[in-house]
C-alpha cells in the first residue's frame, strides 16, 4: 500500500523553482563546455551530432567505430545548447 501525499502550492513552487536552476545550471554548464570544446566530463572534445540541431556530445560517444578513439573508453556525455 503506498500513502500519496499532495504536495502543496507552495511545495510544487519550490520544486519547479529548483528545477528550473537546474536546468539553467545545466544549460550555461553545456555553453561552456561547447565554447571550450572540451567534455565536462572525460576532456576531451566535442562534436555536434548532425541529426539534431543544436545537440552536441562527446566525441568518445557511442559503440567502437563510432568514438574519435576506440581505444578510449566510452563517454555518454551529451548537451543540447
Ligand atoms: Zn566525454
């Protein structure tokens, strides 16, 4: 049995407020890595996936053959800017 708590307006307020710092904490993150085209995560450069406008990815993305080096490990790491 599980017990569902409404949340109140002011709860939903805050929640929505966070997540929005998040996502804006998120963004500017992305920016900045795409500006210096570097990973935020492994350092190593990015590329701009070709079938979404506007998404870039690591450029260690993805199964061997598909990574700028398959002798590096994967990076998933992925932002849209
Ligand atoms: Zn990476």
């Amino acid at each position: 049995m599980t017990t569902f708590t409404r949340p109140t307006k002011s709860n939903a307020r805050k929640l929505a407020a966070a997540s929005a710092e998040r996502m804006a904490a998120e963004r500017a993150k992305v920016i900045a890595a795409v500006k210096a085209n570097t990973c935020p995560v492994c350092g190593r450069p990015l590329r701009r996936n070709s079938s979404i406008a506007g998404w870039w990815q690591c450029s260690q993305f993805g199964a061997v053959g598909f990574r700028a080096d398959s002798n590096a490990p994967a990076c998933d790491w992925q932002g849209v800017h």
